[in-house]
C-alpha cells in the first residue's frame, strides 16, 4: 500500500511534466501526470489526488475550465488546485481564483522552493485577491467561457455540415456506380435470357451435363449480380431521400396476390407452402403500388429464404379503421432478440446467412443485408411501421418469424425518409 501524499500534474509539455515529477518525486510525492484536460478528469476520479498542479493553456480544455468542472464534483470541492503557468500577464492570477483554483505558481519553478510551496498548499493555505478584483475577474472569466462556447458550436456546426457534404459524395458515388453498372448488366440478363431460351443451347444443354452446368450457373450469377445493383440503387435513393413516392389507389388484394404469384415457383422449388386468404386484404388504400409491392415481396422472400424446405409461409392482414396490419410468419430458422432491430439497418446480416443446415434440411440463405432496410424506407415514407417478433434462432426447433407492416390506409403525400 503506497502512503505517499499524491499529486496530479496535468500538462501537456514533456519538459515539464519529468521536471516535476522529478522534483516531488524526489520530495516524497507520488506524482501521475495527464497530458489533456479530459485525461485530467478521469485521472482525478481515478487515483483521488490529495493536490492539483493545473497548466491553464491545453490542448482541450482550459485549466481554469478544468478546474470549474472539478469543482462542481463534491469529491474535490476542497482539494488544493494550484495553477502552474508561465502566464504571468496581470489578471491571469485573479482569473484563475474566480474559476476555482487555491493558488497560482509560475514557471520555470524554483527547484529548492517547489516542493515547500506544495506542502504550503497541501496545509490549507490560499492565495487570497480582494472582493473587488475577483468580481472583475469573475466577469471575465464568465465572458471567457461564453465566448468559448459560442467558437466551440460553429466549429461543430463547421466539421458536422463538412461530414454531410462527404457523406453525400460518398451516396453519390454510390448511387452514380449503381447507376452505370446497371445499364450493361440489363443488356447482359436480356442476352443471357435469350442463351437460355435459344433452341441451340437447349439442345446443348441436354447432350451435355457439362454445358447445362455453365450454362445455369451463368445465367444465376447474372441474376444475382443484377437483383444486387438494383438494390443498392433502391436503398441509395432512399438514403438520400431521393426517392419520391408515386401515392396513388392501391388494390391490396391484387398487390399481394400478385407478389404471392411471382414468388410461387421460387417456393415451389423449395417445396414450401403458402396460406393467406385475399379477401382480408383492403381492396383501397393510397399507397406507392410498385414500392409497396417491391417491400412486401422482401419480406415474403427473407421469409422462403430463411425457411428449411417444407415449410408454411402465412400472410394475413387485419384492417382497422385507418391503418392495415400485414403479418408474414414463417416456419424458418427465426431471428434472435439482439438482432431484431439491428435486422433494418443497412448490410446488417445476422451472424451465417449463406448456408444453414437445419435438422430439415440445407438451404442457401443470405444476400447484402439490404432487403429490410429498404423495406423499412419504404414503409416509413408510407407513414407506417415494420417490426418482427420471434422467440429467437435455433436452427433445430425453428421457432421461425412473424414481420408485421403496419400501413395507414392513407399515406401521407409525399414523405422522404433517411434511413
Ligand atoms: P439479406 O439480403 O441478408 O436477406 P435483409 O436485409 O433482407 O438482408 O435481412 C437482414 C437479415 O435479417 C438477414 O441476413 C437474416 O439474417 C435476417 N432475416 C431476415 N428475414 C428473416 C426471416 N424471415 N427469418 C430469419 N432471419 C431473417
């Protein structure tokens, strides 16, 4: 157990700091040291010094506003705080009285003397100014904390409007590449469709296994690389509040029933199921059709993605006087509560997407973690609400997901939305 008497010295010149360290340590002292106003802070709450050495200019903060901001904490409302400083300006002294500090040395120390001036502190003594000149200090320092402050928000203000202009190439960028990308791989699907549909590579296709094996792992890659570029698009455009909604009536039981169709064989391949009636669906409400239609077809896609072969995907609504609530559930592998929110923010992926290997079967999962963050732009712009509920992941017992949308019958007219 170390009994010494201990010292913080907050400085930030090196010089300085193994000159006093050396001169107390020498003396007895314990002395710890910090560089930076808020190091200071958190060194004070750390090791209780039983004095204070304070430079009054640092990098951060002031000593003076060190010394406030310690003052304000009970723990050291009657520690010695003495400034040590080569400001020797008149006025300096009385201003560092008037923010708290006990007494004001001046650099260079005397080195015989130093280690008697702190133990004259550390008995209690304060350097005492007249009433007159701490209320004229006072409203100084007062002046000089505002004035502070007042440079302390515009350089925010500054580096924060700086953040958004690199923040918005960065989209732009992004949104340009997504852009140029997808004007050749439209070209690139259209002929990669047409490879697949001609009579020749038909042909080819069932003479040879092989040439069917590149022939459809081709054409697939194609497709996933054009379904990825569409969704960047999508999610940079929301991002960027680019994306305006076409409001207009909506038929929810077409909408869904086409969704439903398209996304049939893709369950049927999986030999999965799915249950809904139509006529839950409001046949009116004001919405994006095409937006609306591509967010509920994501859902409905995580929820055969997520789902071993063999599985049921439910889809009703309950329509409330100005608001319908969809509800996609799944038998699938589920969603722990951890990740539940985090499953909305952009290239979120909870943890081993690619594969699963359930007791049921094996199946392909993942993609760029881009589906629910669009869905949720999307349904916000709407005015409305996308959540999931699930009891958590296990790929043995599947507990599987119920995605619920929560839509206003009538969107708001036109809404941007940041994700
Ligand atoms: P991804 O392209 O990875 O499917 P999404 O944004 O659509 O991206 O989904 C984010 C993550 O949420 C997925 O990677 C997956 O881990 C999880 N997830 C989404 N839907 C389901 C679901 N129905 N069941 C289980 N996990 C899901």
């Amino acid at each position: 157990m170390d009994n010494r008497i201990t010292i913080l010295y907050i400085e930030d010149d090196p010089g300085s700091q193994v000159l006093v360290e050396r001169v107390l340590g020498d003396a007895g002292f314990r002395v710890v040291v910090a560089s930076r106003g808020l190091e200071g802070l958190e060194a004070a709450a750390k090791h209780l010094p039983n004095l204070i050495l304070m430079d009054i200019n640092l990098p951060d903060m002031t000593g003076r506003e060190i010394t406030t901001r310690l003052r304000a904490d009970e723990r050291f409302r009657s520690v010695p705080i003495v400034a040590l400083t080569a400001q020797s300006q008149a006025g300096e002294r009385e201003k560092a009285i008037a923010a708290g500090l006990t007494g004001y040395l001046t650099k260079p120390i005397d080195i015989d003397a130093f280690p008697s001036q702190v133990a004259h502190y550390l008995s209690g003594a304060k350097d005492a100014i007249s009433l007159d000149a701490l209320a004229q200090a006072q409203f100084e320092y007062n002046s000089e904390l505002v004035l502070r402050l007042e440079q302390k928000v515009r350089e925010l203000e500054q580096s924060n409007a700086e953040l958004r202009r690199l923040d918005k190439i960065k989209e732009d960028f992004i949104q340009l590449t997504a852009h140029e990308l997808r004007t050749p791989m439209t070209l690139i699907y259209g002929y990669s469709r047409l490879i697949q549909e001609s009579p020749v590579v038909k042909r080819l296709k069932s003479e040879s296994p092989e040439v069917k094996a590149f022939v459809d792992g081709l054409v697939e890659s194609i497709e996933r690389m054009s379904g990825v570029i569409n969704e960047i698009l999508t999610i940079s455009r929301i991002a960027t509040g680019r994306i305006e909604l076409a409001i207009g009536p909506v038929n929810l039981m077409r909408t869904m029933e086409r969704v439903l169709q398209d996304m049939s064989h893709i369950a049927r391949q999986r030999n999965q199921s799915f249950t809904y009636d139509v006529r839950q669906f409001p046949t009116l409400l004001q919405a994006d059709a095409d937006l609306l239609a591509l967010a509920l077809s994501n859902v409905i896609g995580n929820a055969i993605k997520y789902t071993p072969d063999g599985g049921v995907i439910s889809v009703t609504a309950r329509t409330n006087p100005n608001s319908v609530v969809i509800a996609v559930k799944d038998t699938g592998i589920g969603i722990n509560k951890e990740d539940q929110q985090r499953i909305f923010d952009r290239f979120y992926t909870a943890n081993n997407t690619q594969l699963h290997s359930t007791s049921k079967t094996a199946f392909r999962g993942g993609g760029l973690g881009l589906g629910l963050a669009i869905c949720k732009g999307i349904i916000e712009a709407h005015g409305g609400r996308i959540w999931v509920e699930s009891e958590g992941r296990d790929e043995v017992k599947l507990p599987g997901s119920t995605f619920y949308i929560d839509l206003p019958l009538q969107a708001p007219a036109v809404r941007r939305v940041l994700t």
